[in-house]
C-alpha cells in the first residue's frame, strides 16, 4: 500500500520572506513530496496572499498547498 505524505516545515514560526517560503517550496517539490504546507497569519491579509501567491506561482496550479 502506498500513502502520499504531506511536507511541512515544523520550524516556520510564520515569518519567512515570500523568497525563503518559494524556496523551502521549490525544494520540497523537487524531492518528491506531495504537497506543501505553510503558516499563515498575519497582521495584514494581504501579505499573507502575497505570500500564498508567490508559493502557488513557484510550484504551479496543480500542486497542494496547505495553510
């Protein structure tokens, strides 16, 4: 029986750059994991969809992202 796992970054306390988040993304992509996931939270609303954003164009559409 095969079961995809998820990645995620345990470390992230949510406050890694859109650079380091695509980054972290790219890399877990490349391994062969099934999906990403990544902290969201802050104050403003619309850095946490700049930072969404930036990690779904770096991975592509068809790539799970969990937040």
């Amino acid at each position: 029986m095969r079961i995809d796992l998820h990645a995620h970054s345990s470390v992230s306390d949510g406050t890694d750059s859109p650079a380091e988040l695509v980054a972290n993304a790219r890399s877990i992509r490349q391994e062969g994991f099934a999906g990403f996931k990544m902290k969201i939270g802050k104050p403003d609303l619309a850095e946490d969809v700049d930072r969404v954003a930036a990690v779904r164009e770096a991975v592509g559409p068809g790539y799970p992202i969990m937040v």
